[in-house]
C-alpha cells in the first residue's frame, strides 16, 4: 500500500521547491504563477531508523523501504472552481490522489510575489478551502441530477442504493454550503460506500504545510527547550505558523513546519553523515520528509511492519486493524488465500536480544492464527498454502 500525496497550496507559497528538495525530482519553481502546469510526480522513500538497524542486524542483500507518492499540484486560485487558472485542469488531479497536503505561505519576502499581494495564512487557507468545497458541490449537483432521474425509472426493488445515495448528498450539500468539508460529515458506512465513486476532492484528508523562512527555522530551533519541548515561534512567523496550526487543530488535522530552502540545501546533501551534521548545525532534529511522512501515517492510520532476512529487509504499509491475512496480502494476494500462520515478534525484541535465537529462548517469539491484528513493528514471516 504505498501512500499518495498530493501538494497543493496558492501560487507562489513554495510547493515546488518543497517537492523537489523533498522528492529529489526536478519540478519548476518561479516566482510568478503557473509555473506548473502538468503535476510532477515524484516517488520517496519512507525514512524508518527500525528498517536501517534491522539490515544491520541480518545484513540482507538488499533493504527496500516503504515508499510515498508525492504529486505537485498547480497553485489553486480564486474562482479555480469556475475555470480560473486552469482551476477545473488543476482540481481534477487532485482527484487522484489519496491526501492533501496543503502548503501554506508562513514568511515574508517582498522578492517573492504573493498572488493577493499580501502573506495571510488565513485568507490563503480559506481561498483553497472554499474553491475545494465548490468543486464538490458542483459535483453534488451533478450526482444528485442523475440519481433523482433513476428514481423515477427504477422499479421500487431498485431504489433502495438510490434512496442511500440521495440521504448521503442530503447531509453533504448543507456541510459543504457553510464551509465544512465532506470528511467532517457522518455518513454510515453504506452511506459513504454509495458516494464513493464521487470523489469528493475534501472527503481526502488534509494536513497543512507551514513553509517558514531560514530565520524563523532558526529562531524556533533555537528555543527548543533543554527538555526538548518545541516553543512557539515569536512575530510575524508565529503568528503565521499559530493561523495554520489553529485550523489543522479545528479539523482534528496536523500542521507540520517546513523550510523549503533548508530542505533544498539538505537533499543536495548525499553524505549521511554530512547531512546530520548540517541538521545538528541548525538545530533541526529530523527532515521535512521524515515530518511530513509520520503525521501523514497519523492521519491516514498506517502502521508499518517488516519482513527480515539475509535476502531482504523490507518496509511494508498497511492500515490499523489489519489482520495477518490482509497485511500478507500487501506482499502477494496469494498470502492471504493460502494463509496458514503468521510467525512475529518486535521490532522493539529483535533490538533488546540481537538474534532470533535469542527471541525464542526468551520466549518472545509467537505464531499468531488468521486474527491477529498487526501491530506497528511487528517482524513477520508468513506461512501459506496455495
């Protein structure tokens, strides 16, 4: 299951350098809006320090990580939802994606062009919000039209996914008029089964992107207290990154603070020890990519687990609450058809006794049936029959 991100944002707030310094793929950046056009696409490897000690620990031939779709969206303006900007071109590939990262201008920079002409989280957050909420509206309207005309054809034995479908739109419609996006609204599960095939672009859920300036990347690195509880930024920034930070706490979402040059600067970087040291320079305590990636996993409930041997050390995404079966279907279908046994144990015990060997004498090491649930961390080697 590999996660599917989409950035978005107004012109101009640094989606472009943030995708290249964090993807490593080469996505035009300039100050004036539209620069992109069609959306870059870049595949990322997951940072995960229990996958780099685990092929210390088996010295497999090859590790492979879990990976994220990163797409590089153009900007969103005003009216986008009415053709602006090429607003319809732009929103449909939002469409594709699986969540939203939305990239929010927290610096000033008179050298830069904001497309208001002024840096207001606030304002830029709810221009984006309401073009969103349009495009599904307009989508509502849509949907609704062809159901209400099937209704009237179908026998009354048909009507019943109709009927679901229009008391599902019934609750959308007046959550999308005030502002609130589809993922807020209590569906039932057929109720959201039924308007599936909609894709509503705010039923994807969305983390907001604080792209903050060197000084203010400083000044909050340089705050941290001695307990390493990070403080607030101080001025204008603060007030920027608390607008963001507000609204992301308001829909149960994460705001996660970046600094598009640093990441620059760190991705032209290839040394690993050069680049925790340019890290440990700044005060910085992990990338913008390995940020982004775990409040991604929160929002989505994703849980990782592995597959280690001497062949191979492996990451593999699944979601919280899956059972063996279905985690053994992210390797090949055929696990989950013919499985039999899951054999697991910790990531957190192969770390404290160094061997398999040593997990079994412990006692650690346990066969787990076809309702196990995975935990995150958990070592797994499947056993099946097809």
């Amino acid at each position: 299951m590999a996660l599917n991100c989409g950035i978005v944002g107004l012109p101009n707030v640094g989606k472009s350098t943030i995708f290249s310094a964090l993807s490593g793929a080469v996505a035009e950046a300039a100050n004036y809006p539209f620069c992109t056009i069609n959306p870059n696409v870049g595949i990322v490897n997951v940072p995960d320090e229990r996958l780099l000690r685990l092929s210390g620990i088996f010295k497999p031939q090859r590790t492979i990580p879990a990976t994220v779709e990163f797409v590089d969206i153009a900007g969103i303006v005003k009216g986008a939802s009415k053709g602006e900007g090429l607003g319809n071109q732009f929103l449909s590939h939002i469409r594709e994606v699986g969540m939203i990262a939305q990239v929010v201008r927290c610096f000033d920079d008179p050298g830069i062009i904001h497309v208001n002409n002024k840096v207001d989280p606030e304002s830029d957050m709810e221009t984006i919000s309401i073009e969103l909420a349009l495009a599904d509206l307009d989508t509502l309207a849509k949907r609704r039209e062809r159901v209400e005309r099937a209704l009237k054809v179908q026998a009354k034995g048909e009507q019943k996914g109709a009927e679901t479908t229009l008391s599902a739109l019934d609750k959308i419609g007046p959550a999308l008029e005030n502002g609130r996006p589809v993922r807020a609204v209590d569906l039932s599960e057929d109720e959201k089964a039924a308007v599936q095939d909609c894709r509503f672009i705010t039923a994807k859920p969305q983390l907001y992107v604080c792209n903050v300036d060197e000084e203010a990347m400083r000044s909050i690195a340089a705050t941290r207290s001695a307990a390493g509880t990070q403080r607030p930024a101080e001025g204008k920034a603060g007030a920027y990154i608390e607008a963001v930070s507000r609204r992301a706490r308001a829909e149960s979402s994460e705001a996660v603070l970046i600094c598009g040059k640093f990441e620059a600067e760190l991705a032209d970087i290839e040394d690993p020890e050069e680049k925790r040291a340019f890290l440990e320079e700044l005060g910085i305590e992990e990338p913008g990519l390995q940020s982004l990636s775990r409040a991604a996993y929160r929002l989505l409930g994703l849980r990782t687990f592995f597959t280690a041997g001497e062949d191979e050390c492996r990451a593999w995404t699944i979601r919280a609450g899956d059972a063996a079966p279905k985690a053994a279907r992210v390797i090949h279908t055929d696990f989950e058809k013919g499985f039999i046994k899951a054999e697991v144990y910790s990531y957190d015990d192969i770390i404290r006794y160094g061997t398999e060997a040593k997990i079994k004498e412990a006692g650690k090491y346990r066969v787990e049936g076809k309702e196990y649930i995975v935990q995150d961390g958990d070592v797994m080697f499947f056993k099946f029959n097809v």
